[in-house]
C-alpha cells in the first residue's frame, strides 16, 4: 500500500483529502504543522508528499527544502493558495515534483499523485556504490547492472535508509513495512536481510545483537 504524507492546516479540507485518498487505496498519515509533518517525513518512509505552504510552525517551502538539502528525494506535490508565478517557480526551484492551486478538483490530484509514482525516479537514494530505486524495486549499480529487488526487500531496505544511523526491531519494520493484518515471523524479515546482505555485502547492514538492525549514518550503503 502506498503511504501519503498529507500536511494541510485546514481540517476540512484535510479530512476531505485524506477520505478521498483511503478509498483511492492509499495510506495517509495527516499532519497540521509543519514541523510534525517534518519530524515525520525524517523517521518514517513515505511514496508521496502532499504539503500546503502556509501551515503553522514550519511551512511547506521550508519543510521540502531541508529534506532535499538531507537528500531525502520523495516526491512532492504542493497543493496550495499561492497561485503567482513567484511562488509557483520557487515550490519547483525547491524540488517539488508538481504544484496545485486551490481549489483544486480531487479527481486532478489523484491523477498528478498516480502520474508521479508511476515515474518511479522521485525517491532516489545513493546505497553505497548502488542508486535504490524503491519505486521500481530496483539497485543500479555502478557499471549500470540493474539488481532487482523482491517488494519485500525493496521496502526493508527503503525503510532502513529512512533510519540511517539508527538501530531499527524487528516489530519497528513489522510495523512499517507489513499491513495491519500481517505478522510475519521473525525468521522470515531475517530471510529479508540476509538476501539484502548478499546483494549489498555483509557490512552494509549491521546487526545489531539483540535490538535489530542498522544502516550507517555515515553512508555505508
């Protein structure tokens, strides 16, 4: 299931979106300022952003410009009042993958979120000598061998990069990576990891004895 990262300050409308999205068969976590969208976006693994500019705390400008300046490439669509050109090329010159006036009809924003997944570029992340491609399960690696990846593994790994540095439990990747109805066995995220290890080489994820594992900050992968 793909997760959407929705930060919108007018409840309404945010409820509105957020009910339209669920029945479009998306996950969506929805947040009023921006900084707890931000803290968000930095600890947990999204396909999607959806960030209205003029929020409480941080706005939306500001939040998508420090998670690109952190290398963090989620797709990102502003959906906003703004509506001049000015703002229009700063919302592209910070990164963002598209840019929504309001009011805005719901049908248009599914269309722009389906076209920008479907591209699967958006959230590319440097794994060591390899690029991630989480949306097309894939790794590049230097010679331009392309590595394909079990959904599975390719979440997994999407999710530890989304942690660097820090050690992520077994029930912290059940959590993210599973639906609500699946459990799957300790031995069978193991499986994961060590298909990952072979592909990435050993050192690459660190297991941490006890805790879970770890990719670290300093870029190993």
């Amino acid at each position: 299931m793909r997760r959407i990262l929705l930060l919108e300050d007018d409840i309404i409308l945010q409820e509105i979106i957020e009910e339209f999205l669920i029945e479009r068969g998306y996950r969506v976590d929805c947040y009023y300022d921006g900084e707890s969208a931000l803290d968000a976006a930095m600890k947990e693994h999204y396909d999607m952003l959806l960030l209205d500019v003029n929020v409480p705390e941080i706005d939306g400008f500001e939040m998508l410009e420090y998670l690109r300046e952190i290398r963090n490439r989620t797709p990102a669509i502003f959906i906003t009042s703004l509506g001049d050109l000015k703002n229009l090329r700063k919302g592209f010159d910070l990164g963002a993958e598209d840019y929504l006036k309001k009011p805005f009809d719901l049908e248009e924003l599914a269309i722009r979120i389906e076209h920008h997944l479907r591209q699967g570029g958006g959230d590319i992340r440097e794994c060591g000598p390899y690029t991630f491609q989480p949306e097309r399960h894939l790794l590049l690696g230097p010679e331009g061998e392309r590595i394909p990846l079990k959904a599975k593994e390719s979440m997994i790994l999407g999710y530890l990069l989304s942690r660097r540095g820090e050690v992520v439990s077994f029930d912290e990747l059940i959590a993210n990576v599973w639906e609500e109805d699946q459990t799957p066995a300790y031995a069978t995220i193991r499986t994961y990891i060590k298909n990952l290890r072979k592909i990435l080489g050993h050192d690459m994820i660190e297991n941490v004895k006890g805790e879970g594992y770890r990719i670290d900050a300093a870029d190993r992968v």
